[in-house]
C-alpha cells in the first residue's frame, strides 16, 4: 500500500500466542510480528516473513488480542512522541467467525467489550477497520468507520479491498506538540515536510493538544513551489469540500484560524482540526530540496516543502507553539 507519506509502512501481527508462561495471562500476550516497519515504495510487504501454519500455537482471544494491539500500539506512540509529525495508524483487523445469530453474551464477549473501550480511549486517532464473513461478527470493532465484509451474494472481494485500500490511505497523519506549554521548546518544533505533484497527504491535529485554547491558528508555508491546503473539522478528507482549500503560492503563507475551538467540549469529545495538503503541479524549478538518501523525508526532486507552526491563545496566556 502506498501510505503517501514516506513509502510504504506496514506492520503485520497473527493474532497467536508467543509460547511462554506470560502469555497465559489476560493483558501479557504478545501478538507475533511477521512484518515490522517495511519500506519499500513498490512493495509494502517486501520484508514478509515465512509464516508456518504447522504446528502452530493456538489463536489468542479476542480479548487479549485487542488489548495486545492497544499496548502495541501504545509502545509506538512512546517512540515517537518527541516528533511533531507522525504517520497515522490504522487497524486492519480479520475476523472470519461466521454469524451467530441470537447469540446470548458471554463473559468473552463482555472481555472483548471492555478492552475494545480501553483501546478507543487509548487511541482515538486510530481507526479499527474489521473485516470478515458476517456483519454481525465485526460490527461490535467499528465505531463509524464501517464494516467490511467478504461475501460473494452483497460484494465481490475484489470491490471490498479497494474500498478497505480507499479507507486505509484516506487515514490522517498526525500533527502533535507534547509539550505545548514549555516555551524553552519551541525552537526544537518546527515541522516540516515534502508533497509530490497531484498527491494528497491527510493530516490531523487532535484536540489534547489545543482544547483548552480560546483560539487557534494553524500556519503553512510553502518553500519551492505551489501548495494547496484544506481545512475542515467535519472530515478527515476536507479536499472534497473545494470551499475549505486555500491556494498558497511560492514563498507565501497562510493563517486558518480557529476561535474557540473546544468550546464546552474536553480533548475526548472534541473534534480534531483536520487539513489535506496537495502538490500543484508547477513548472516552478526545485534545487536543491531533496538529498537522494535513505534519512530524507522527501522522496522526489519534484517534490514540493511546506512547514507548519501554530499560535494558541489560551486563557489570558498566549502560547506560540511552532510545529
């Protein structure tokens, strides 16, 4: 999958025990990783490793499973909690159970429940997509994202996995200031980055970071060659609504501001702000923007750089918070 951001990046897990005396304890189990941060711009999965169904332990369950991915994903967000621009995360998550039609609940289920709670506590960025057999096996995952089911009689599979490819690259990375409140920061804050030509990257700010501001203005510039950037708080894909896009041209910048941004609302009810930032195709010359490397967070010479900071006014206090 190409994730438009910087290449490919994908981390696969089975949902099997790894064979040890923790992992018999709810909480402790640790998910198998068959591919880990692979990046390869033609080939997400190029680093698969060979998978042996024989002999394998048993499946974990489903309750373990989800509080796994929850630490798993926890533990990430702790590596990269001092960069100011991360890429989003998804979960894909495979549930072939077929339907159990008035099931009564069970204390598995009640498990499942509760650890599905704790991990959208935990992450409310992070999308669950489900995908199985039976809508009523993957439903209880979703939250509005939807469901994806594999059935011959509603959908071919062919048209569930674009639709599930369309959901997945649509995911916001993610803006973040950790310590928005410590001034002796805001040098080390700068955010930067690169777009291609025609590309869209999503990205999001989430509102721990600004919900108790009493306005917020969030500033892109645009340094060798022409922008497009678009706001809206109602979607993480505000390019479809042509009324929220700003052109910038070379060299310039452009405020969107915000007043009251969390007005009566705490940093779990309140909507993130979301922006799309697209490459305009220019015949503008580009030198000297891009090192051919592994290190550079470009990909192409073409591509355009943009960077991003923000000014929040909290209270009486006015914090500038450059990100």
């Amino acid at each position: 999958m190409d994730l438009r951001y910087s290449g490919s990046r994908m981390t696969i897990l089975t949902d099997q025990r790894v064979p040890s005396a923790a992992a018999s304890a709810v909480g402790t189990v640790l998910l198998r990783t068959i591919v880990e941060e692979s990046f390869s711009s033609p080939c997400a999965a190029c680093a698969v490793t060979q998978v042996s169904w024989e002999d394998s332990p048993p499946s974990a369950p489903e309750d373990e499973v989800i509080v796994g991915i929850n630490q798993y994903i926890q533990a990430r967000k702790a590596n990269q909690s001092e960069k100011n621009g991360i890429t989003g995360k998804v979960v894909i998550y495979f549930n072939l159970k077929e339907d159990q039609k008035n099931a009564r609940p069970t204390q598995l289920q009640n498990r499942v429940e509760k650890a599905l709670i704790d991990f959208r506590h935990n992450h409310l960025e992070v999308s669950i997509y489900p995908l199985g057999r039976s809508a009523n096996a993957v439903k209880k995952y979703a939250r509005n994202e939807g469901t994806f089911v594999l059935s011959a009689i509603e959908e071919p599979a062919q048209v569930v996995a674009r639709k599930l490819l369309r959901r997945v690259t649509q995911a916001p990375a993610i803006l973040q200031y950790t310590d928005c409140k410590e001034r002796r920061s805001e040098k080390n804050a700068i955010f930067e980055y690169y777009v291609s030509p025609s590309a869209v990257q999503h990205w999001s700010m989430p509102a721990k970071y600004f919900y108790k501001s009493t306005n917020m203005k969030v500033t892109f510039e645009s340094k060798h060659g022409p922008l497009r950037v678009c706001y809206n708080r109602a979607t993480p894909s505000p390019e479809l609504t042509k009324v929220a896009c700003e052109d910038i041209p070379n060299g310039q910048k452009k405020d969107f501001v915000t007043s009251n941004p969390c007005e009566y609302l705490d940093d779990f009810s309140c909507p993130p702000l979301f922006f799309s930032v697209i490459g305009v195709n220019a015949t503008t010359e580009r030198q000297g923007t891009c090192v051919d490397n592994t290190e550079s967070i470009c990909r192409t010479i073409d591509q355009t750089y943009f960077k991003v900071t923000h000014e929040v006014y909290q209270s009486s206090t006015k914090f500038h918070i450059d990100l």
